[in-house]
C-alpha cells in the first residue's frame, strides 16, 4: 500500500470517530408546541432521546394581552389549541376567524347550535363552573379562556395541573371592543378584531352622542328585569350599563346589589314607562306569550308602561355578549323613536350573521320589534 492510500485511510478513519463523537452531541433547547424548551435527561442513553418534532407553521410568537378584569396576560407563544369556558368568547373567536383554534368548549356552548355547527371537532369539558380537569388534560390546550367576572370554581385543580388560564368576558358593553382586540391578538386576527372593535365603538358612541342632547329630567324610567321573575338589574349589572347608554333612568339603579330582589308593588310604586327583561336561552314559550302574563302582575294595570304597551323583552344573545352592541341599538331606538329614526337594528343583526357568525339572526332577538 502506497503512502497516499495510507493517508487516505487515517483520513477517513479520523473523520468517522469525529461524526460518531458528534452524533452524542445533539442540541438541548429544543421547543415543543407552546415554545417551551425541551431538555433532554441526562441520566438517560443519549440514543434513547427524541428531540420534540418541529411545530408547524408560522414561528412562535409571544402575546401580551389585556384581560376583561385590565391585569395582562402574557403567554410565551400564541396558542393554537385553545378550550373555552364562556359561550360568549366562543363566538368571538368564531366572529374574528379563529373558529379552527377551539379544541373544547362547556356543556352550555354545546347546546347552542349556531356556534356548534362551526366548531364540529370542539369536545365538551363538562360545566364551566367545575370543568373536568382530565378532559382538559386530554386536550393537551395551549390556553383556557374563562369568564373574569365568574372564575371557574376548581381553579386552583387547574393552575395545580399547570393549564394556562386567560380571562376573558366578551359579554358587556362597555369593554366589548377591548375584549375584541385581545381575542385579536391572542389569536393572530388583529386586523378583522380591529375592524369589529371599531364598529362596536361607533355604535355606541354615536348613540350617547344623540341621547346626551336629552335633559336628564326627561329620560324614560325603565324597570330591568333578569331571568327570573323580580330580579332587577341593579347597579355595575350589564343591563344597567347598556340603559345608561341608550339614554334610560334605571329604577332600581338606587338599590344596593347588581341583581336585586323586588316585588310587584315596589315597581307599581316607581311608576316606570318601559319595562323591559332579558330572556333565558333555556326560556322555550315565543315572546309574545310571554308579555301578556306580565301584563296580569298585580296591580301592574296602573302602571304607564303596561297602559301604553311598552313592554319589550330581549334574547339573551343580544342583551349580552358579541351582539350586544345590537341590543344597544334596540334599546335606543325604543326608548327614543325620534333620535333614531335612521337606525335599523334589525338590519344590523342581519349583517353580523353575514359578516361574522350566520345563523345568530334566526331567532327572535326583541319582541315587538320597534317600527
């Protein structure tokens, strides 16, 4: 053998322990799913180790978002296996075009079909109050989003099982448009987050922006009632923002809790000259069965409000939620026909079925429908 094959030889023999040698070194900060480094043991055969696969699809992205209660969140990735506690910010996710991202939802969500028939693969989590814990495991989510002003009453089973968790309401008024833009960023649909924002901003600007012209000695005195029969909306309750808005004095705005309990004489006594209540999504009877019984409330026949027929009851899906800037709407134009002559909610409801989640106009939203 001559000395260049010799040479040749050493050389490749050289370079194969090299590559063996190397071959031990693979790197320690790989990334699973959510960005989260993945170190190897060390006490483990380095042949025995996987790195975690490569996630898919645009690079991971930090979030920083403001939550319903102002406090921020920040997650180390934006989350692409989401489970959802609150039907109202299951429809916001639906409405801005992250539908594919909703992994779970609550027993509640499952009944409502509109939302349901765009979320197919979303499996229940059981109640939103006590969710199950193992099917949210079984999950594997990113992030839980939950009602801020309702936790969830296990929360400490589900920061104990290290499931992140972001508050988000999506259900009143005042911080719709905020909560939008969170559910924008979160979800990577900021542009048509801002678009929605924005629509809900003008709306009940402009709507305050006529009622404000209004003598505060003039505006109509409402009587709000919730799902069950003599539940006032009080003060700091949803209803009472969205009256305040739409130019109306809310009778029980005196009293001392958000959902207080009347009785029949207490509102004969304050006289209102609207009365209106929010309907329960279980509530089966068509409206307009139900406005005739009220009527038969004792001693409800003197009130101004049953005498001029000024009795109007409301779904639930616009008094709350993504659509409650709608419900502002109706609100508005009942209580002041001549300021809002312009204005057709019920348009405006066709428009959101389009635009973002169809089907949310089917069902009766205010019975009777303001001319």
């Amino acid at each position: 053998m001559n000395l260049h094959k010799k040479s040749m030889i050493i050389i490749i023999v050289t370079m194969a322990i090299i590559l063996a040698v190397c071959a031990g070194c693979t790197g320690t900060n790989e990334q699973n799913s959510t960005g989260t480094p993945v170190t190897p043991s060390t006490s483990a055969p380095t042949l025995a180790y996987t790195a975690a696969p490569v996630p898919s699809g645009p690079a991971c992205t930090p979030v920083t978002i403001t939550q319903s209660d102002g406090k921020q969140a920040v997650l180390p990735c934006r989350p692409e296996r989401i489970i959802v506690t609150n039907t109202d910010a299951a429809e916001m996710l639906i409405a801005l075009g992250a539908a594919d991202k909703i992994v779970g939802v609550v027993e509640s969500t499952k009944n409502v079909s509109y939302i349901m028939e765009k979320i197919p693969q979303a499996v229940s989590i059981g109640d939103w109050q006590t969710p199950n814990i193992e099917r949210m495991l079984a999950l594997k989510p990113d992030v839980v989003i939950s009602y801020a002003s309702s936790r969830p009453k296990n929360l400490d089973q589900i920061n104990a099982a290290n499931i992140s968790i972001v508050y988000l309401d999506c259900y009143r008024l005042p911080k719709l448009a905020s909560d939008a833009r969170a559910v924008g960023v979160l979800t990577g649909h900021e542009q048509k987050a801002e678009e929605y924002a924005q629509m809900i901003e003008n709306t009940t600007s402009t709507v305050m922006q006529r009622v404000t012209a209004v003598p505060a000695s003039q505006l109509p005195t409402v009587y709000f009632e919730g799902y069950s029969d003599f539940t006032a909306a009080g003060t700091g309750s949803g209803s009472d923002d969205m009256l305040m808005m739409a130019g109306g004095k809310n009778i029980a705005a005196g009293l001392s809790s958000s959902s207080p309990k009347v009785s029949a004489e207490w509102v004969v006594s304050r006289n209102p000259a609207y009365v209106m209540k929010v309907m329960s999504a279980k509530e089966t009877r068509p409206f307009s069965q139900i406005v005739p019984v009220m009527k038969t409330r004792t001693g409800w026949n003197t009130m101004t409000a049953v005498q001029q027929d000024q009795i109007y009851l409301f779904a639930n899906s616009v008094e709350y939620g993504p659509k409650s800037y709608i419900g502002l709407a109706y609100t508005a134009k009942i209580l002041h026909p001549e300021l809002f002559r312009d204005y057709n909610p019920r348009q405006m409801l066709d428009d959101y079925a389009g635009k973002y989640v169809a089907g949310t106009n089917i069902s009766e939203p205010v019975y009777p429908e303001p001319s």
